[in-house]
C-alpha cells in the first residue's frame, strides 16, 4: 500500500474512515497532487502533505505539514490547497500561513499576502511607515566625513512633505504598520481614492501616488534585504492618478491684489475659526519675505543667530536672515534682508505662540495644536521655558494653502470671500513670487526679481538705469543683500498704498460682514444640532 498511489476520491475517503473505524492505521499517497497523502492514525482521519524545498542557495531538505482533519475542508477545494501549499514548500516559502489562511476561508489573494506577512515577520522586514521614514532621513557623507556628520539627502521640506503627504496622512494610518513586502497595488489604490475624497484637494491624492511609488522604486534598488521586494513584480508602476497641474505661469498678482489680499485676511481671521496667530503672520510676511512657502514656514524665530542686523546704516530696524543650503531648492546659502514691518508682525507671532503654548518655540511661525500638552510640560519642567523638541514643530505649507482656500470659498461655512473683493478665486502662496517677477519685469528691472527670489542671474536679466551702477562685486555676491534691500523698497512702496487703500474699499467691509453671518450660521447650527441630542438622548431615556 506504501508504494501504490491513489486518486483522490470521495470512494477513498470512505474506505480511509472504514479503516479507523476498524481502529486500522495506514496511509494512502495520493498521485495527483505529489505529495498529499492521507493518513489514518490515532482514531483520525487527515490530510498531509510533503515535498523537497528546492531554493539555490539552500540545502535541499523535506518538509511535512498536516493540512487538517479530511472533515476541515470541502472535498473539491482539497486539490487546490494542497498545491499551494507543496508549492510553498518547494520554493522556500511559508506553507503554515497557506493552510491557516484557507482554514479561515481566505482566498488566493489572502494567501499570498497571509505567506509575504509570515515570511516578513521571520525576516524582521521593513514596514511601509520604516521604509518611509529610512527614505526621509538618508544621509550624504561629506567630503571630510571625520570632521563633519553625515547630512541628510533631502531638504526639511522635502522631508516634511514625505511625513504630511504619505506617512502621517490619516487615510494611510493603517497600511503603514503593515510590511512592505505584503503591500498589493490596490492597497494604495483604495488610500488615494480616500483622499481624493477627504476634500484635501485635487492635488493631495496625486501627492500622495507620486511619493509612494518614489519611496518604492528606492526600497527595492537599494534596500531589498529589508523589504522584501523583487524586480520580477514592480506592481506598484501601475499606481496612477488622473491629477494634472494647471499652467500657473500667469498666476500673479498686482500690488493693489496683494494689498486687497492681506487687508481681507487681517479683517476675517480674528473673527474665528482657525485662529492660529502663526498663519495669519506667515501670509502677512510672505510677499515681503518671498521665498517658497516651505523655506518660509521654516524659518527660526528672532532669538536665533539667523538673524543679524543689516549693517546699512540708512536701513535701521531691518535685520538679515540666512537660510542654510540644505534647507532650500536651490542648495545654496540665501540671506534676505527684512524690513522692520516684517519684524513686527514675527514679534507679535512670538508672543501670541508664547503665551499659548506657556513657552519658547524655537520656530517663527510654531504650531499650537499640541498646546495643552506643551503646557502641561512645561508646568511640570518649570526650569526649562523651551517647548520640548518633540512637540515643537512649525507650521506646514499646507496650512498657508488651506487659510487660502478657505477665503475661496472652499471650506465648509465659508463664502467665497476673494471674488466678493475682486480678487481670483485660486491663489497659491508661490503666486506671490511670480507676482514679484511681473512687477519688476514690467518696468524692465527683472535683475531685482532675480535676486529677491534668488534666482541665477540670467542673460535676460539686464541691468538698466542706476541699476547698471552697481559694481558686479556687490550684485554678483553670494548673499546680494544690498541689491535686494533696494528692490524690496520698490516692491513695499508699490504694495503698501495699494494695502491702505484696501482697508478703506467697501468690498472688504461687505465681505467681513458675509463671514460674519456665516460664522453666526454655523454657531446656529450647532445648537441646533445640540439641542437634537438632548432630546434624542432624553427621548432614548
């Protein structure tokens, strides 16, 4: 009986359970598939399987496993799981995780992922959140590595951005705990169309696909020990989205737009909703400090050694900033000289992000949503007045966005406020900087824009009337603070009238007026909705 080979029949079935009734022991080898037998012993009836692992590399060795008792499984799907699992077997996978998943009526697709889970929990692989966070904080070793510490790859921005866009995106908290190497491609299918959803934006999911599948391609090039990933299936190419980005190019604004933009955000945000002072600052100082919105957001407070004092004489209460190569586009140092209304308005920043936080942010423009918590440290480390490094963050570039959509119109309880004052109905914070380069264009002096939005110096930027003047030696300096502190003066005499003027136009008063009753409308509702509960409640008791 040993050497015979039998087909698998419900026939033999019976025979198998006559001889345990019997209190006989003996086993049947099945011919199709090779391997599966089934075994009567011990007052049961079960099936069995075994094969030869056959992986180059490794010593060849046979494996057994019980599948179940013949009972445990319907008679036609016997064939199939046994396959699968000789399958596993032979290929140096995991045939526990076959046979439970099928136990548990899990179909072929949570068997596959049931055997890369198994084989990435044995392996201590990467999850998808470590594999995300590895790409974030790559480091470059320096020329004299002895001297210095390795630096970071990429920019804080970009960095940033990996955190908000992929990592920590709340439609992602799930998938990034599981191991890379048991992602499908319609595990980021369904976060991206959750995002597409979330009213984050059109751009947000496609973010979110472009990233993932860059962080991807890099954990199976450079890191496939720890992911588990192979070149045979790059399922995650086929990720897509149906985003594209609109021509921006002729997004800008005038200086009486900018003016009319700053006098409607300074009039609507105290009124409530979100009122981080830290936004309101930052799209308060973003068109006289026009960097990205990323180097903006950025940016450490006044106590920092970032900040000097201008050395002109004619330029009292302006102080220069420095920003560090790695923490722009460009990878090169970037000073700016900023005009002492800037400072007020980063001064008064400091002092709304103090008193709500009971403590010093390292940063200009800090968060307070973890305000309660920082208080708590900080009542309990009396001696240190920091806000402790782990809970002090900056504000995201998204946050400038967001406050911009919201006077759009697109945010729930919010009219569209910009076309009521006749501005555009999208407005980006980078629409500032094309906004520079227009103005200056404009009356042939694109060398200022240049050098305020630290552009390369270019053959269409000609130097013309007393620009011509200024020694190459100044203008061509890394920093070019000079040159930039004379344009900025132009820019602020052209937008400064424009932001009094808007103070004074009847369109702002009609669109406080509009937020006002929006904001009393949503108040409204909410009692009202409140006032639901209870009875519901009280109806319920």
């Amino acid at each position: 009986m040993a050497n015979k080979r039998y087909a698998l029949t419900k026939e033999l079935l019976s025979e198998a359970d006559a001889k345990r009734e019997a209190g006989g022991e003996c086993q049947f080898a099945i011919d199709n598939p090779r391997g599966l037998s089934i075994r009567v012993r011990g007052g049961e009836v079960a099936y069995y399987v075994q094969a030869r692992t056959r992986v180059r590399g490794q010593k060849s060795k046979v494996v057994k496993r019980r599948l179940g008792a013949v009972g445990a499984f319907k008679f036609d799907r016997v064939k199939k799981i046994a396959t699968e699992a000789i399958f596993a077997i032979k290929n140096g996978r995991d045939p526990d995780a076959v046979i439970e998943t099928r136990l548990m009526g899990g179909d072929e697709k949570s068997v596959a992922v049931a055997v890369d889970r198994a084989e990435a929990l044995k392996g201590e692989l990467w999850t998808f959140e470590t594999l995300i966070t590895q790409y974030a904080q790559r480091t470059k070793s320096s020329k004299d590595s002895r001297n210095e510490a390795p630096k970071l790859r990429l920019a804080p921005s970009s960095i940033t951005e990996l955190e908000t866009r992929l990592r920590d995106r709340p439609e992602n908290a799930e998938l990034k705990k599981r191991f890379v190497k048991e992602l499908r491609l319609e595990d980021l299918e369904e976060v991206r169309d959750l995002i597409d959803a979330s009213g984050s934006g059109p751009s947000a999911g496609a973010k979110y696909v472009d990233l993932a599948k860059r962080v991807l391609r890099w954990g199976l090039k450079q890191k496939r020990r720890f992911t588990g990933l192979e070149p045979t299936a790059t399922w995650w190419e086929a990720l897509s989205h149906e985003y594209q980005m609109e021509d921006r190019s002729k997004r800008y604004l005038t200086p009486a737009q900018i003016g009319m933009l700053i006098a409607l955000l300074e009039a609507v945000r105290p009124l409530g909703g979100n009122n981080n002072d830290a936004v309101l600052g930052a799209l308060q100082v973003s068109w006289m400090i026009p960097q990205r919105s990323s180097a903006l957001v950025n940016m450490l407070a006044l106590g920092s050694d970032r900040w000097v004092a201008d050395p002109a004489p004619e330029r009292v209460g302006w102080r220069v900033y420095t920003w560090k190569p790695d923490e722009v586009k460009n990878k090169r140092e970037i000073k700016l000289s900023v005009p002492p209304i800037a400072i007020e308005i980063l001064e008064r920043v400091a002092r709304y992000s103090k008193q709500q936080l009971s403590a010093v942010s390292i940063w200009a423009f800090p968060q307070d949503r973890n305000k309660y918590l920082v208080r708590a440290l900080a009542a309990k480390q009396r001696n240190d007045s920091r806000v402790p490094a782990h809970l002090d963050k900056a504000i995201t570039p998204s946050s400038l966005n967001h406050a911009l959509d919201a006077l759009a119109g697109r945010k729930p309880g919010w009219p569209d406020l910009l076309t009521v004052v006749g501005l555009p109905n999208r407005i980006g914070p980078h629409d500032e900087r094309r906004s520079v380069t227009s103005f200056f264009e404009n009356f042939g002096e694109g060398a200022y824009a240049s050098a305020l939005l630290d552009h390369r110096v270019s053959g269409a930027d000609k130097m013309s009337r007393e620009v011509a003047a200024i020694t190459q030696a100044v203008y061509s300096a890394a920093d070019r603070v000079v040159f930039k502190a004379e344009g900025m003066l132009m820019w602020m005499e052209a937008v400064l009238p424009a932001y009094e003027a808007a103070k004074k136009d009847p369109r702002l008063a009609k669109a406080v007026a509009m937020r006002k009753v929006a904001l009393a409308q949503g108040l409204s509702n909410e009692k009202m909705s409140g006032r639901s509960k209870i009875r519901s409640t009280g109806s319920a008791a």
